[in-house]
C-alpha cells in the first residue's frame, strides 16, 4: 500500500515529467559553466542524476581531487552540500530528490559557479 502511494504521488505530481525538465535545464547550465571553468571536464548523467568531472586539464584528463574537496568546502558554506565519486574523487554527484526544480537548479549551478570563481 505504501509503494502504490508513492507511485500515485510520482504519477500524479508529474514528478517524472518533472526530472526530465529540469534536468535538461540543470545539464545545460552546466555545460555553460564547463565552458568558462577549465577545470570542468565533462558534465555526464541524465535526468537529475548527473556527474560533473573535475580536471586539471582537459586534454589529459587528469583528476582534480583535491580540488573537488576544496570547491564541497565552500558549496557547504554557502548552503549546497554535495556528493563526491568516481575513481579519483573527482566527479560531483547530483542525485537531488524528484521535486527538485528549476530555482534549486540554478542555485546549485549559481553557487558552484561562486565556489570555482572565489576559490580556484
């Protein structure tokens, strides 16, 4: 009975419909960041599950780890906490839950954006 409500919440506030919008959204604020950060990448995932590479540099890939925990710091103290992976630790993962929408989204863009600039 618990799962059938769920599922009628999901089906019913268009939360599927709604991971896809603003996911799309989220991806392409952050390509857009990518391009004015060297130090971004790849931006990959679909829907609201996303990873965003850090790198030192684009062409060797190499991972930018510590760099990674650096910018978490300072995205923690302006309100945003975020989720690390990858081999290397060098990839952010953004695994919001359903109702996250377009405002959220471009906070957690617009604060990663200040993190990078300030910090690195």
């Amino acid at each position: 009975a618990g799962g059938r409500a769920v599922l009628r919440v999901i089906d019913n506030e268009q939360l599927q419909a709604n991971c896809a919008r603003v996911g799309q959204h989220l991806v392409a604020r952050l390509q857009q960041l990518a391009q004015k950060h060297s130090i971004i990448g790849d931006v990959r995932g679909q829907g609201l599950m996303l990873g965003v590479e850090f790198v030192k540099d684009k062409a060797t890939k190499e991972p930018a780890s510590k760099e990674v925990v650096e910018v978490m710091e300072r995205m923690k103290d302006m309100g945003v906490l975020m989720g690390k992976g990858g081999i290397y630790g060098n990839v952010f993962r953004i695994k919001p839950p359903m109702c996250f929408n377009i405002a959220d989204a471009d906070f957690l863009v617009d604060v990663m954006d200040r993190a990078i600039t300030d910090g690195l």
